[in-house]
C-alpha cells in the first residue's frame, strides 16, 4: 500500500466511509427541512428551494453535528437559526433517521472492509471515529466494530466537550487513544469539514472519499485539506505512487 507507508496509525470517519448510511442521513435531513421550507418559508424565493442532498447535504451537514448542521443550513437560507427552530429540525431529522435505520440496517462498503483487513493483520492500530450517537450501533449492525481498536462517537464527543467539525478534536482524541502522533497517522474522511479537520489537525496524510460522482466533489475535498481523494478505500490496496 504505498499510500500508506510510514503510516503507523489510520482513524476513519464512519458515515459514508466505513458504512453507506451518509445517504440515509441525507435522505432524512432532506425531508426535514424542506418541511420546515415549506411551513417557514424564507422571504427571498430563491432561498426557499427544497434542499439538495447532494450539494447542500456536503456542504453545510456532511461531518457536522446534528445541530451544528441544522444551524448552518438554516443560516445558509437566510433563517436566523435560533436554538429552538436548530433543536426542532435537528430533532424530526433524528426520529425519521433513526426509523430508518432500526428498520433496515446498514451496510459497511465492502471496499472499505477489503482494506481493514490487511491493516489489521499488519497490526496497524485503527480508530473510528464519529460526530453521530449511533455510530456504535452502525458499526456493529455492519458486523465490522471488532475491527476497530478503539471508537469515539457522539456520545464521546458531548462527554469530552470536544468542538465539532472542521476542527479537529474528535480525530485528535482517536489517534490519542491509538498512542500515535497523528503527525506519524492518517485520517480518512468524505465530508468538507471532516478533511479539513484532519489538516488542522496536523494528521500525516488526509485522504478524501469521493462516492458522489458529481463534478467538482474531488477538487472540494482537495480545496479543504486531503491530500489525496479516492472513489473506493480498495484503491489504496493497489500499485500506485506513493504520497
């Protein structure tokens, strides 16, 4: 894996890398706020258009907190995101999430787990690492928590007080609970603030995920902090140029 040579650590972010549930989230952030668009509607027609899971859901929730991500995409169309419209969208958006998740489960991207496997018999210490309350609950749903050394999730993060995306906290405390600098590991993200996390966060090697196949994703994550960006974890496995 030249990619990762020298690397003694890897932290993975968990929505969107290690499990396919970015698009569930998205699917319920969509349905609620374009409820709430449609019975708040904003004074500037342009602002009221429904939200796009693409587009907005990367630029304004993608790695972020369910608050943290309410608040910048009601601020984004021009809603003042006051703590109780932030708490109620934040809230329809966690019930319609969590009903879909307890319904049907999630599945970790196969890609992903081809790539844990040599890792763990390298004896790389690994992390997950997850602004959502659910991402133990996902990890061993997917069948793949065992393969992770240590996990800091939502919960973790309240707990600790740590700051949420883009700055780098959460990451920190996972590479922390490795024993690695993280100047010696690596971080693995698909969201905007999650990439720019890992470079704030003085992370050896960033590497951006880009599933969404939409132009414009691949240069974003570069713009913000990877260093690399793949479309698949299982591309790190092959030949290629080391960074």
């Amino acid at each position: 894996m030249p990619a990762l040579r020298g690397i003694r650590a890897v932290v993975f972010d968990t929505d969107g890398v290690i499990t396919d549930s970015a698009r569930v989230h998205a699917a319920a952030w969509k349905t609620a706020f374009d409820l709430f668009l449609r019975e708040h509607p904003p004074q500037d027609p342009a602002q009221r258009r429904p939200f796009d899971v693409r587009d907005d859901y990367l630029r304004h929730v993608d790695g972020r907190s369910r608050t943290d991500g309410a608040a910048a995409f009601l601020a984004s169309r021009g809603v003042e995101p006051s703590p109780e419209l932030v708490d109620a969208v934040a809230a329809d958006k966690e019930r319609r999430y969590t009903e879909q998740l307890r319904t049907h489960g999630i599945d970790a991207y196969p890609g992903t787990v081809r790539l844990l496997r040599p890792l763990q018999r390298l004896g790389v210490p690994l992390a997950a690492a997850s602004a959502s309350r659910h991402a133990r609950e996902l990890l061993t749903g997917a069948g793949v928590l065992h393969m992770f050394d240590t996990l800091v999730d939502g919960s973790e993060a309240a707990r600790l007080a740590l700051h949420g995306k883009p700055a780098p906290d959460l990451f920190l405390e996972a590479v922390g609970r490795l024993g690695v600098p993280a100047a010696q590991a690596a971080v693995v993200e698909d969201a905007l603030a999650g990439v720019e996390a890992g470079r704030r966060g003085g992370f050896r090697l960033v590497i951006g995920v880009d599933r969404s196949a939409e132009p414009g994703t691949r240069q974003a994550l570069l713009d913000h902090g990877a260093h690399i960006v793949v479309r698949d974890l299982a591309e790190l496995l092959e030949e290629g140029p080391s960074v």
